[in-house]
C-alpha cells in the first residue's frame, strides 16, 4: 500500500473571506451531573426522611366528603372489617406490613377518627402508600365518609436485658421473692 505524503506549496494560498455575523448565538447544553439526576428521588429510608420534622401530606381521598353519609359504627364491626381488609388485600410476601396492620386494631376516637399508633418510623412510611386505598375501603364497608386515619409513633420502651448470672438472678429474686427462700432452705450456692 503506497504512503501519501502531503505536498507543502510555496505559493500563498487564497483566503475566502466569509460575512462575520454580528451576533453568534450560542447553543449551550443542559449539563446533567449525577448527583443532579437522583436529586428529586429520596428513598423512604434515607436519613433525609427520617430527619425531616412532620410533615403532613394530605391526599385528596383521605378529605371528608361532607356530601355523604356518616352512620355510626361501632369499635367491633371497625375491627370486623379491618381483619378482613388485612387478610384479603395485603400481600402476605410483604411480611413487615402485614404484621404491622394485623398486630392490632385502631381505635375509634371521637368524630370517626381512627388511632392507629405505631412503634416506629419506618412502620408509618410503610402504612402511608396504602393510607388512602385503607380509608376508602373502611369508608366504604363502614359507610362512613367521615372516616380519618391517624398514625402516630409511639415508640415502646423496650425490657432491660440481663447478660450476666448474677443479674437475671437478682432480677427474678426481686420479681419472685419465693427463688430466695427456696435458695436459702435448701442451703445453695449460687455461683456467678
């Protein structure tokens, strides 16, 4: 294969002059960064989220309908129907929040206002995507359209954990005080 070599003239070439516009527009292009493109997405399990101070979001379906009925109902036909609604429409692969629905029954306040308080936060992000299918389905089967849910976080104390010997001894001395005199007519040692 022959090689080209460029051939370099000695004579000045032409130049072509061009109008030079006055104004050049420039075209720029939307610089898209990573961190940019996720921005709008926050995980529900992000610290963001949990850091955020209550925020209320109020979906238009969980707004009381004033146009329509509101018949009284009682806390046992509200639990009658909550069973049904956790057992027939939450997935049972979903184990986290089927427990949390099915661990209790909220409780009817005062003006059809529904307690349902929960241990955590993550428990309440996991309940607010089917808020408003619940409250529809309780206002529906209750026919009460007058119906709120509300999901406060009352976190649970939790129990002191005893590790050592000597300290579940003391405990359970102090909660049956019958394991010390049993210790002592028996005449025991108890090794720690």
């Amino acid at each position: 294969m022959p090689a080209f070599i460029p051939v370099v003239s000695s004579k000045p070439e032409k130049r072509i002059e061009a109008p030079i516009p006055e104004k050049i527009e420039k075209v720029e292009k939307p610089v898209i960064r990573l961190k940019d493109k996720y921005k709008k997405y926050r995980s529900p399990n992000s610290i963001e989220y949990f850091l955020k101070e209550n925020e209320k979001v109020v979906a238009e379906g969980s707004l009381i309908d004033e146009n329509k009925p509101a018949t009284p109902f009682s806390q046992q036909q509200l639990d009658e129907v909550w069973k049904a609604y956790v057992s027939n429409h939450i997935d049972k692969k979903n184990r986290s929040l089927y427990l949390t629905l099915n661990s209790r029954v909220p409780e009817l306040k005062d003006d059809f206002i529904l307690d349902f308080p929960v241990e955590n936060k993550v428990q309440k992000q996991q309940i607010e995507p089917i808020t408003l299918e619940l409250v529809n389905h309780l206002r529906e089967k209750l026919n009460n359209y007058s119906i709120l849910l509300k999901t406060p976080v009352q976190e649970v104390e939790k129990e002191k954990t005893y590790y050592s010997a000597e300290e579940r001894y003391k405990y359970l001395a102090e909660k049956y005080p019958i394991i010390e005199k049993l210790r002592k007519k028996l005449d025991l040692d108890i090794d720690y």
